[in-house]
C-alpha cells in the first residue's frame, strides 16, 4: 500500500482500522519482508506528513494516524523479543529508527495545523521512535550494525535539541540520554569513541541549559560522570574540561567535573578564572561560582593538604568578597549578597577546622577573619543593635564568632588580644548578643551552608 500515492482518505481510514498494530506485530514476526515493504511507505509517508504543499491537513491527520499505528508495530516486535533471534530483522529495525529519527520533531508537521489530533499523533509516533531506540539500545546488538544504533542516537539527540522548550521533548530527549548511557555501560565502545564523546558534549550543554527538566538534568549528569570517570577520558582532558568550564561559566558543570577527580589540581588550573569572576561586577555570576567552590571545598574537607592548597590559591579572594558584599556597598540582590557571605564564612570555617591542630597558623588566621568579621558586623549591627544594614550578616559573624571560640579558647583569646580597643570591644558584645539570644530581638537563624 502506497500512502504517498492519490488514494482516498476513507481508504487510509479503512486500512488503518483494518490492521491493529498487534496484528501487524504478529505479521511482521512472522515475515521480515513485511517490514522490509512497510518502512518505504513510513519514510514516504513521514514526508508527505512534513510537506506544506499537496496535502490536506485531512489528508495529513489520516497519513499520521497510520503512521501511529505502523511505527507502534514495529516497536511492539522489538519488545516482544523477537528481533534478538534474528539477525536480519535487527538490522531493519535499526536502518528504520535510523531513518526514522531524522524527522522526529519536525516542526513543519504541525505548523498549519488548527486540528489538534494531528499533533497528538505526530507526538505518538516520535514517542514509539524514541522506545524502540531505547529497547535497541538493551539488546544485544551484532557489531556491524552498532553504528548504525549511534547514528540513530545521534540525529535523534540533535532532533530533539531543536525543539528543546517543548517539555515533551525533553522528556524524550530524558529517555534518549538514558538509553546512550545504558549502551555505553554495557558495552564496549572504544571503537565508536566520537559518538561517545558526542553524547558527553551533547550532556555538558544540557546540565548549562536553564529550562533543563529534572529528568534531563539527572541523566545528562549520570552520563558526564560515567564517561568523565571511565576510560573515555584522558586525565589530562579532564583537567582541561574543568578549567573550560570555569572558563566559560559553565558552574553547575564545573561543579559536577571537579566532584568527580581526587586531586586539587582541577581546582588549581581554575583558580584564574575564579579571580576573574570574583573581581568582575558580575552579580549574577559570583554567587553561582562561589556556590559551586564552597561546595567542592566542603567535599574535600576531609583532606587538609587539599584544604590548605586550596585556601592558598582563593583565600585572598574569599576575604574580598566577604567586604565587598559584606559592607553592602554592591547594587546585588540583598538575598544573593548574604548568600556570598554565608558560602565565604562557611569556606573560612572550614580552613578554621584544618588548623586546629596549628595553634600558631589558627591564630594568624583567626586574626585576619576576626577584623573581617569587625567590618561586617560594624557596617549591618545585630538583631537588637541594628546600623542600617542587614542585621542577618552581623548574626551570620557573630554566631561564628561564637563557635570558633568554643571550639579552640585559646586561640580565640590570643586573637582577641591582638586586636584594638574598638575591635576587641564589637566582637565581645557580638558574642555576648548571640549567647544571649538576642533579648527583644528578632530571632531568625542564619545557617552556614552544609
């Protein structure tokens, strides 16, 4: 039957009504040359479907629902297991979805379309497309046909890239992103290793993409780190991803790159960019950045070589930021601006806890932050002492203040000491507010980031 030819509609209808996918399933299972017969017509009909000329959006609703009920058989025989004896049907199937993953999402399908069935089909169909490559995809596909397999990924990735605000497609795009993974798991794919760099570069894009649902962001992370961790990746270009990434902006990336490597090195080779970022007048930027920073130190905590490495290379700039958003002289968010400083104070905590041990390093170190902590709290107040600032930041101080000196007296005194009059006198009362809960006083709890 040739659907692309000058029959009637009513004769599509028929035929559609006449032959249930499960009855077409049954056929083809029975005959591969039915399948060999069925695909041209799907491949004509699909472009007859996309055309905007010659054809009635009637006509096009028609061709879309056999379409449906085709493209569904063909998915039923690969669940049905039927395919995995016999080699010459996979490689039909396979040459079908391949085919047929270059015109998923075609806009022009539904452009003209005010009949909303058609565009529930053209939706059916791009669904059973991405199944049957998801059900490939866990088979045990011969050699030969594996790039085909790819290729099919591949377009159907780039297909659904084009139609990446339709949240349909991105859960599409989610059990495409899934299939690759379980492929490249299960496999050995050295021989194909484009196509899976392909998918690590297509997976790094979607992690940056701001309308990414949770579905993508969840298996598009699963596939960087599988491939980023696994022999797909050089050491030396991981290291070089991380710092492009920190390069580019690209933070939530970076963040996930530098969780998965031991060293600090990854850290090390971005610290330039981090310099620029923190020193740019980039409100936006700033707080992603630190966010993602805080977070990889707070990963590493447990090392105290990497700790210390890592407050040589960005203390200098932690002590920045906490003035320049501290003193509420930036035009930042007022909730963004105390979110730098909690991430820098939690950041300077934890250099604080990997000093315990140095008595003599902690107090030079408690000595500058104390002054820092002077200047945040002198240009906010407290709860009860407010000076037209944020009063959160000054609590935020205060109640480290507070921890620092039950955690290490001794050191906390010897820097109390080494400070001046003003100084020593706003930290002990700083202290005593915060021990005292503030008496008459607004209680909000400012928590340090965990």
């Amino acid at each position: 039957i040739k659907i692309c030819g000058d029959q009637e509609v009513e004769t599509l209808k028929e035929f559609k009504h006449s032959l249930p996918y499960l009855c077409f399933a049954a056929i083809c299972s029975n005959d591969n040359n039915v399948v060999r017969q069925v695909a041209p017509n799907i491949f004509a009909g699909l472009y007859h479907l996309n055309s905007n000329c010659g054809t009635s959006l009637t006509k096009k609703k028609s061709i879309s629902e056999l379409l449906t009920v085709w493209t569904y058989g063909i998915l039923h025989i690969a669940k049905s297991g039927f395919v995995v004896k016999n080699n010459e049907l996979i490689k039909e199937v396979i040459s079908l979805a391949r085919n047929l993953s270059s015109k998923l999402f075609d806009e022009s399908a539904i452009v003209e379309t005010s009949i909303n069935s058609l565009a529930k089909y053209n939706e059916k169909v791009n669904l059973a497309v991405v199944l049957l490559i998801e059900i490939l995809c866990s088979m045990e596909i011969p050699e030969g046909e594996r790039v085909a397999l790819f290729q099919a990924i591949t377009m159907s990735l780039s297909r659904c890239c084009c139609s990446f605000s339709n949240l349909r497609s991105q859960k599409l795009l989610a059990i495409m992103l899934k299939s690759t993974l379980n492929l490249i798991r299960n496999k050995s794919e050295l021989d194909n290793i484009e196509y899976v760099r392909f998918f690590f570069r297509k997976s790094c894009d979607f992690i940056e993409m701001e309308k990414s649902c949770d579905e993508i962001m969840e298996t598009a992370t699963a596939l960087v780190v599988y491939c980023f961790s696994s022999k797909y990746m050089a050491q030396p270009d991981m290291y070089c991803l991380i710092s492009n990434a920190a390069r580019d902006n690209k933070w939530k990336l970076w963040k996930i790159l530098c969780e998965n490597v031991d060293s600090e090195l990854g850290i090390i080779m971005s610290i330039e960019h981090f310099k620029n970022v923190f020193g740019s007048s980039n409100f936006t930027t700033i707080p992603l950045a630190l966010e993602s920073l805080c977070t990889i130190a707070k990963s590493k905590s447990s090392d105290i070589n990497h700790i210390q490495s890592f407050m040589h290379e960005v203390g200098d700039s932690i002590f920045f930021l906490l003035k320049k958003f501290g003193d509420n002289s930036t035009e930042c968010d007022p909730s963004a601006s105390l979110k730098v400083c909690i991430e820098c104070i939690t950041i300077l905590s934890l250099a604080f806890q990997n000093l315990i041990q140095k008595e003599g390093d902690l107090i030079q170190f408690s000595d500058i932050c104390f002054a820092a902590f002077v200047e945040v709290i002198k240009s906010n107040g407290l709860p009860n002492q407010p000076a037209g600032g944020d009063v959160n930041k000054g609590r935020l101080c205060a109640s480290v203040l507070v921890r620092w000196a039950r955690v290490s007296p001794s050191a906390f005194k010897a820097s109390l000491g080494n400070m001046t009059d003003e100084g020593r006198s706003l930290v002990e009362n700083a202290v005593r507010s915060e021990m005292s809960g503030y008496p008459a006083a607004n209680k909000k709890r400012i928590l340090l980031s965990r």
